[in-house]
C-alpha cells in the first residue's frame, strides 16, 4: 500500500471549469505543508504561469 499524505484529488471531465486554479490556489493557501503537484490530462495545455514543469 501507498500512503500519500496531504493528498487533494480534484478531478472533472469537463475544460475551462477552474481546477487548476483551484488546485493553485489550495496549494499556496497550504505551502507550510509539503505539497506534491501532479497535473493529469489527456489533452495538451501551455504550461500555466507559476508552475514548472518536470520532465
């Protein structure tokens, strides 16, 4: 078993609904706690301002 703590799942099937910005936006609010970020997406996406991408 993987344990993940502080882990947020945001998901949706629909675009231009805001959970990446919603999910910025919890993690700046939370950047005491240790935060890991995974965006998943079957559709490419410019890279959003603020965030790096990792490769």
């Amino acid at each position: 078993m993987i344990t993940i703590p502080n882990l947020l799942l945001i998901a949706g099937t629909g675009t231009k609904s805001g959970k990446t910005t919603m999910a910025c936006k919890i993690i700046r609010q939370f950047s005491e706690l240790k935060i890991t970020a995974i965006k998943i997406t079957p559709h490419f996406h410019e890279t959003t301002p603020g965030l790096l991408p990792v490769f």
